[in-house]
C-alpha cells in the first residue's frame, strides 16, 4: 500500500454554455481536475470521486514540492487503498463556483471584465453533475465504474444516478442526506448571514475593494466545524481543558480565549478565512440547502430514484448529528422500495460528521471490499 | 386560576461594593425586582426565580397599559399556577450586567462618567447568587421555601444550595447542567465571535458611537436560537416549507430568503438585536461558560454538593440537546450520593430546551405537585 506520488491539475476549458437549473447560463468555464491510475482498454475502470464542501479536484496525492500538500482523501484512493488505483482510474474535479481553480466567482466576468463576484450564478449539485458529465465525455468515459462522495460529493453521487442512470455502474454515498433538514439549513443560514453582514463583503463585489471578509467567513467557519464534530469527542478531545491550564489553570475574566475548544474553534476559523471564498462558501451552502431529488416527485424519495439503473453502497457513521444514520435509511429505504441492490453501513465511530475523511478501520475494510467487488465484476465482464 | 394582574419593577440600590469572583468588584450597584403574592408573617413562604439567558426580573404579570408586556414565566408564576402566588411570595430579580434595568454595561460607570461598555466586570453565577442573597436580606428573607429557575437560572438556583446551604428549603433545577459541554461553550464562543468582530461593537464601547452592533447580535442570536429548539420541533415546524410557497413554490437562486426557517431565524435575530444589548450578551455567556462547582474539587460534583442541605426537583427534557437529561441526572446521581431528597422528572417533550418556558400539562403538574408539598410542609411547621 503505497502513496500514489506526485499528481498534477489538469484544466478542461468548455465553450458551449452550460444551461443552469436556476435558468441562468455559465458562457464559459473551466473545469480542474486529477486523475489516478490507468484507464483501461475498455474504459471500464473509471471512478468518480466528488467533493465536499471545502475539498476541491485534489483527492489523491502530493504536488511536486508541497510535501503536505496530501490529497483531501489519500488515505481512500492510492495504490493498494481501498480505492486502488492499481486497478482503477480515479478522477477528482473541482466543482464549478469553487474557489480552487475551476471557474468560479473570482474568475473574471466576460460579459463585464471584472471579477464575478455577486454575479457568479447560483449553481446546484444537478448543475456540477451536468459539467462532470461534460468532462467525463471529453474523457471518453462512457459509464463509470462507481460514483462515490461522502457528505455534499453523496449528494452529487446520488444525483449522477438520477441523472444519468446508465452512466455510472456504482454509486457510493457515504455520511450524506436526500436533503437538508431544517436545522441543517438553519446553521447554513447563520453561515450566510455572518458573511453577508460583514461590511468587508461588499455585496459579494470585494475583490475590487482589495479586501475579504474574513470575520464572517471566520464566524461561519466555526459554526459549521461545530456541526461535523460529535459531541462525544469534542467533550473527550477538549472538554472543558483551559489554553493555559499548564501554566495557570484559571479563567481569565475577559472575552479572549479560557478554553481549549475556543483556541482550537477559532485557529479552524481564521485558517479558514485565509484560503476559502466568502462567495464559494455563499454557493455551496445553497446547493446543500437546494439539493432535494424527491421534490419534484411530490416528496417522493422512491420515486426521484425509480430510474436508476445502479448498484448502492450507502454508509453513515454513528455519531454523526449533522446527517445522521437515519437520513442514509431514507436512501437506503427509498432504493430497496425500487428494489435495487444495496449495501448498507453503518458505521459506529466516535467521530461525528468529520468520519467520512478519516482514517477507520471498519469503514476502510467496507469500502476495499465493496471496491474488490467492482473489479471482480470487470473481470467477470471481461 | 388567574392572571396576577398589573405589575411594577422595584429597584434596589446597594451602596457598599460587591466583591466579585474575577477580583474585580462593583462599587455601586442597583438590582430591579418584581414581587408577586405577600410575604407571610414568619416569612417563610418566598421563592426567588432565577433568570435565564434573555430574561429579567419580569416573571409574571403585566405592566400598566402594556397588554402585551406579560412576564417570562406567566403560565408558572400567578395565582393558582403552579408557583402559586395566593401562596407563596415571588420574587423575580435581574441579574448584574443585564439590559433590563440592574446594573449593567449601558450604566454610566462612576469611575468615568461613561458606560461601563467593555470596562464591566466579568460576572458569574455566584456572583449574581451573591447579589440576590444582599437583595434577600433587605428584604428581610433569611430562608427562601424555594430558589428555582430553568437553564442559566437552574445554575444559579443550584449555586445557592451550595452557597447558602441554610438559606433555602428547596432547590428547582429545570433544563440545566452543571456546567457546560465543549460543545456548548463552542456555540457561545461563535456568538462571542459575531459580536466582537462586528466593527460596530468598537471593543465594548458602542454607547459613546451612537452604534449598535446589531449584525454580531443577530448572528449570535440566530446559532443560539437553533440550540433552544429540537431538530424534530424544527423538521414539524419549518422542514423545508418555502417562505413564498403559496405564490411561487420555486428556489430563488439568491442569497435571500428561500425558506421558512431562514424567515423565522433571521426575523428572530433582528427582533433580538433591536432590544439586547451586545455587553450583555457576552457576559451572560461567559457566565454559562464558567459555571462549574465541581471544579474546585477536582471535578468531582458529589463533593462540590456535599454541604447542601436542600431538597431538590430536577427536571429535563426528553429533545433537549442543548442540556440533555444526562446532563441532568449528573445533578441528581451527586446529589443521591450525598443522600439528598431529589425527586427527578424526565419529561418527554418535543419543544427541546425551549420546553422549561411552554406550557406543557405533565411538566406544569409536576411543579404543582411540587410546590403543593413545599405548602403542606409549611402548613405542618405552622
């Protein structure tokens, strides 16, 4: 089991305008992405990996120089890892509206020459599976082998077998929800208006006033972190430990740091307002928040799913409170009413939300055998 | 059983300075109060209710011409209610560093003529038990029949069994905690955050801005408002109902409003910001988060408890998350421990920790079994 080395961004430009679920168009974009192991004679082996809100196209390996530049899931997909990359061909893009290379609010506007800003259209999980079906046909990817996201990249898996239900042969959701609840939405809404009011946002146009708002990007940051915690290990990994409990274990009657919790809460938040996009973190939120198969079915999650063709391995962890076990049963229930097949797991691991990226041995072992499977069945068909 | 009627606040003044738990001390200081029902001639019928986070010394009752002023716990508090004012003798008192009329961080501080704003002392829940014990004793009560409050005022009612053993026959401890979880702190320090990064809040001394920092406030309000609320309470209420259903039932694609619980949340965040003030709001959650008596024995509650002489009702709430009833029966195992009479009540309700403030007939039954005992003692003492 080695790591799969050093990889490298590839761009894909596409011309033809991409039509958007909200009516509006995109002109002109790009598209990131990376790709690991071979693809096959046949292109069978193709295997989609989609991402999550803060991930982007960089799921596998290191770039050149950025020794702790790891891929956001290298302990998943790499030679001899569960997802193997001696056997399968492994694509990871960067969805559009992201902040990390492909077209998204920063890039410049062409129908007024500067930054997007506002004006980036609002864009939905069906609007990113759409352009991933794009590059998968200028990749000559006929039908994937799997699918596969974990959070926000299972509602995108999910969404790729409505959509193209003879395209993908697997689809893989892990640690995701046939939609938000309303406390979901609620803590993206507090997200939002964190940004939204802070004066550095300039109604989404900052880029031109040379600033950032990095206290709303900061305050929705830990809002969200909280929610991909469980409670448990947050009470273990912190509990009520003070910063400075070695040197003088008293509170500090101010509004500055006294816990642990607040230090580490507040590190995530600054780090993360250094790098991410306020405008980004706006639209994915919103795609998250949108994201509901069943809603032009009268609010019938079996009937969104009556006509995928695929194969399912669905899997929650136990201590997740932000998409809990039950909301994977929904899925899960919703395609044995189809009578698909599908494997389910539930994992129990102490790890909240934050489970679907770590390293655990049960949740590995599903995921290497349900991919041994797939190759058994190319074998097979071969 | 009616409604107590028309109502005034009393203010009390204290001269002599209150040595607070930071070091600090507060030279001067009023606290407002309201009492409700009539002292007894042995004056062993006076209940104090504690409040909580938004709350003050209007418990029950409305103010002259205001029919819409009732008090935060009118449906507890009046005669024949379950705290039973043909009875016993309320009192309600505003804590140090509120809005609502004891002294607080918009007072003018001696020392500059100014608003104290950022330079008010950092209080906590022993502080404030210290304070109401002054107000007790000026109004002649040595021994309260009850100390009750729910959430932030179940703290301070449980403070007073440890602080002033002899002072209460009984404790009410209702939807609260012995102290908070890494969690809990985490969702006060995103709210701390909102405010102290809002550029309006000037370090604490908005007053002499003629500014209020009302987006920080909002924020805070609209994460802390989530927390009062079930997930199932809010999946009923709101799930995914759009707000503009009737009319249009599509997506906006904006960063508006899209749903109801966005609607709710955001007119519930601006209603708070217009009347709360931003000092106070970070003082009573540093309050929250240092509330902790088992903390100077070594972590160990059944020791921090051991001199109480109290009897004790513990109440939870079954979709409370915010202070789950495991929180609660944390309470009540230290106080069995010390062979303390605790009778314990897990209510199942579906408000979550809203639900110590509703109406709710098992929980209100409860309280009036409770206090029809505490009458009966009475009457056998007499």
């Amino acid at each position: 089991m080695g790591s799969i080395g050093i990889v490298s961004p590839q761009a894909m430009h596409f011309a033809e305008p991409l039509r958007l679920r909200s009516g509006a168009a995109l002109g002109d974009y790009t598209l990131m992405y990376e790709t690991y192991g071979t693809l096959n004679a046949d292109k069978s082996n193709a295997v989609l990996i989609c991402h999550a809100l803060n991930a982007s196209h960089h799921v596998a390996g290191h770039y050149a120089d950025q020794p702790k530049s790891a891929g956001w899931w290298d302990n998943m997909v790499g030679p001899g890892k569960p997802v193997d990359t001696d056997r399968f061909f492994v694509i990871g893009v960067n969805n559009l509206g992201s902040c990390f290379g492909s077209t998204g609010p920063m890039h410049t506007n062409p129908a007024t020459g500067k930054p997007y800003g506002a004006a980036f259209p609002v864009v939905t999980v069906e609007d990113w599976v759409a352009a991933q079906a794009l590059l998968a046909d200028r990749l000559g990817i006929e039908r994937f082998a799997a699918v596969m996201g974990g959070s926000l990249g299972g509602m995108q898996a999910l969404a790729w077998s409505i959509m193209f239900p003879e395209r993908l042969r697997h689809c893989i959701v892990i640690a995701s929800t046939p939609k938000l609840s309303a406390q979901n939405i609620a803590f993206n809404d507090v997200a939002r208006q964190a940004i939204l009011t802070d004066p550095d946002y300039r109604r989404g146009d900052f880029y031109e006033h040379g600033v950032v708002p990095k206290n709303g990007l900061k305050v929705a940051r830990m809002v969200g972190h909280i929610t991909y915690l469980s409670n448990d290990d947050m009470a273990e990994k912190f509990g009520r430990k003070l910063r400075n409990a070695a040197e003088n274990n008293e509170y500090k009657f101010d509004f500055g740091i006294d816990f642990e919790i607040e230090s580490y809460l507040r590190y995530q938040g600054d780090k993360f307002s250094e790098y991410f996009d306020a405008n980004t973190y706006l639209l994915i939120t919103k795609a998250l928040d949108y994201f509901d198969p069943a809603r032009e079915h009268g609010g019938n999650l079996a009937k969104a799913l009556e006509n995928t063709r695929a194969q399912y391995l669905v899997a929650s962890f136990s201590t997740d409170w932000r998409f809990s076990p039950e909301r994977s049963r929904e899925i899960v229930e919703a395609l044995l009413a189809n009578r698909r097949k599908v494997t389910y797991a539930e994992i129990d691991a102490p790890h909240g939300h934050d489970a679907f990226l770590l390293e655990d041995a049960r949740y590995m072992n599903i995921v290497r055998a349900y991919f041994e499977r797939i190759a058994g069945e190319q074998k097979e068909a071969a």
